[in-house]
C-alpha cells in the first residue's frame, strides 16, 4: 500500500518560512522527505532554518518584488529541481479599526498578501506549465493560506480580511485555468493558530470572547494546522482543487 503521507520527490516553496507556520511547515516537508524551497524576508531566520533543515534551499527578499520571484524561480530550474508544489503562507497584519485605518496600512497588508501571492502564483505555474510536456496529471499542487477572516470579516483588520478573502479568488482562478495542465489550487483557512502573529487576540483582553467561539474549545498549534496543508501537497490528494479546507476547530460553524 502506498505510503499516504509521504512528499518523497516533492520540491515546494514556502513563502513567509522564517517563523510560525512557515517555518513549522518547512520541517514538516523535509520530515516527509520532500524539499523546502523557503522565501522570506528575513535572511538570519532563514540561516537558522537551514541550518535545522540542511536540505532545504533558501531564498532571501521581498515576496512582492517581482525580480525576487523570477530570479529564485530560475535559480530553482538551475539546480535541477523539478517544483510540484507552492504555498503562499507570506503574511503580516496591520490591525486598525475601519474608520481610522491609514492608507499604508491597507497598502501593506494587500500588497504582501494578494500582490505576493499573485506573482509566486504565476512564476510558479509557469515552470510547472512549462516542466510538464505531455503529461496532464498531477503535476503540481499550490495552497493557499487564507483565514476565517476572509469568510466572516475580522474587527480591526479590515485589510486582513480583505486580503485573505481575495486568495479565494486566486486560487479558484488558478484552479480552473490550470486544471488541465494537471495543476492543483486549494485554499485553507485557519481559525486562531498560536504563532507570534496571534499574540495580541491571545492576550488577556480577547481571549475569553474568541475561546468561546471557538467549538473544540482552544487554539490550534502549528502542527494541527499543517499537517492538512501537507495532505493536499501530496498525492493523495491528486483528485482534490477549487476547495477550501476550513481548520479552524469549528469556527467556521458560527459564521
């Protein structure tokens, strides 16, 4: 029987992969004997990765810089290393309440979030598109990370919100142009994951409210949250695109 968890022969690029979910997701490919292609603008967190990781392949700079893109995808090719999977994990938040939310606020969390995802997307597919020759099946997988803000909205973080429901877009385009190139495009939507970024809605001031949101009653840990988006990378999920994979612990069931 085949070996259902398995990324042997995986190469994927984890955007955002010097802390949190990125990181913790880095570990689980290489674990599953895949390799990381981990981008993030945070070079010393990236040595650090590599030094944990050794075969894992890093990548410093921006994710929404264009040339950034472009130059890792063709550094990948040089190497030799035939891409089956992306994940746009790169995120930041700007938290501000509607009416005094400042433009580069919005700005930054857009940009970062749809622009980056956008142009790893496409630099992605195309060397996938263009790797694939005849062959139509399963030749590639992308995920998206969205959130349940995206579904149900998020106060103070309207940018967040929107840019999380924008990968929606994104993926069930890329889901439907490419379907028949054999390439996969899913999202999944996290609830309240302990990482740095969540730190202030797992403070004291929020947690009581979100807790009881919550049905499975805490927040969910890095592992629980990636080890689904390493199903759909793998080939057991060879016959699964245009979803959305809520991993939220019922939240999504209060919405």
């Amino acid at each position: 029987m085949d070996n259902l968890g398995t990324l042997e022969g995986k190469v994927v690029i984890v955007t955002g992969a010097g802390q949190g979910i990125g990181r913790a997701l880095s570990g689980l490919i290489a674990d599953l004997g895949g390799v990381p292609v981990a981008v993030d603008l945070n070079g010393e967190a990236l040595d650090q990765l590599r030094a944990d990781i050794p075969q894992a392949e890093t990548f410093t700079g921006d994710v929404t810089d264009i040339a950034f893109a472009q130059s890792t995808m063709a550094t990948v090719q040089e190497k030799g290393l035939n891409l089956t999977g992306l994940v746009n994990n790169a995120g930041i938040t700007r938290p501000a309440m509607l009416q005094k939310m400042e433009e580069r606020q919005w700005d930054d969390v857009i940009r970062v979030h749809l622009k980056g995802a956008y142009l790893w997307t496409q630099a992605v597919g195309r060397a996938m598109i263009a790797n694939a020759g005849d062959r139509k099946r399963n030749i590639g997988s992308l995920v998206h990370i969205s959130s349940i803000a995206g579904r149900g909205g998020s106060i103070g973080q309207v940018n967040y919100a929107a840019a999380k429901a924008g990968l929606f877009g994104v993926s069930m385009t890329a889901a439907k142009e490419w379907a028949r190139y054999g390439i996969r495009s899913n999202t999944v939507s996290f609830g309240v994951v302990e990482t740095p970024m969540t730190e202030v809605i797992r403070g004291e001031k929020f947690r009581d409210d979100i807790l009881s949101r919550i049905p499975m009653g805490y927040w969910a840990t890095p592992i629980e949250v990636i080890r689904p988006v390493a199903f759909l990378l793998s080939d057991s999920a060879s016959y699964i695109t245009g979803q959305n994979l809520g991993v939220d612990g019922g939240m999504n069931i209060n919405i």
